[in-house]
C-alpha cells in the first residue's frame, strides 16, 4: 500500500476552503484530474457518484469516484469504486489567520507478482501529484504549500 500526503496553509476560513474542494466538478485544484462529472446520487453527499478520468504515469485512467465521506468544512473522502485500491481524503481546520488543509492519497495496485513493482515505481510520481494539489490551493488562495 502507498500513502501520501500534503498540507498548505491557506489565508482564508475553513468553510471557504471546504466550499472550493467539495466543488467536486469544478475541481481544477487536482492537477491529474483530467475530468470529474457527477453521475449519481446526491451531489455533495455520502454515496454520490463521479466519473472520474485521471492522467498518471503517462496514462489515462478512468473509473467512478464514490463520496464515502463529507464533514463541512471539515473532511472529505472519497473511493474508487473499481479496479485498484484508492482512497483520497481532504481534511480541513481552523489555524491562526485561516486554515490548514491536508490532502492524502492511500492507494493499492492489486495482488499480482508485478504489483508491488508497480506501487513502488508510482511513488515519486503520486507525492508530486499531491503536492501539486496543494499547490494549485494554494495559487487560488495566495499563500505557499507546505510539503508533507
């Protein structure tokens, strides 16, 4: 299994924070995400559905991101409904002139010979991935990210 994270400070209260986050189809904020479009279920809810198409490690991948999780303005997960183990989660909180927003990745390839191969070679590629994430927040809010 692969873990990542990031966290950024952000200028802003973390309800605002949450607001662009949990805007999952206007979600320009995630730098792999290629395109996210809500096809079930609630919109910002536990159960709701996003198709989801994603560029990593030079390829296009696609599935259905299914919300486990939604604490205005506190938290956010959500799972990958198919095909490998993934698991990304936003958690946000109050600190001394805004917010400090964490975004994690947890990921698992499968149970093949060549799977673990494959996790470790994506390692590098998925930290940057999230540290982009905080990034672009960062860019959108004008402060700097913090590389966990």
């Amino acid at each position: 299994m692969v873990e990542t994270h990031s966290d950024v400070t952000l200028p802003v209260p973390p309800a605002e924070a949450f607001e662009v986050i949990s805007d999952l189809e206007h979600a320009d904020w995630l730098p792999a995400v290629r395109q996210l479009k809500h096809i079930g279920g609630p919109k910002l809810a536990p159960g709701a559905r996003y198709e989801v198409e994603v560029g990593f490690l030079g390829k296009r991948l696609k599935g259905v991101l299914v919300c486990e999780v939604v604490d205005p303005p506190r938290a956010l997960e959500m799972k990958l409904e198919e095909g490998f183990d993934l698991t990304i989660t936003v958690n946000v909180r109050a600190v001394r002139g805004g917010c400090l927003v964490e975004v994690g990745a947890r990921y698992s390839i499968g149970g093949g010979p060549l799977s673990r191969a494959v996790e470790m070679s994506s390692v590098g590629p998925a930290r940057r991935e999230t540290a982009r994430a905080c990034e672009q927040l960062a860019a959108r809010f004008g402060r700097r990210a913090e590389v966990g």
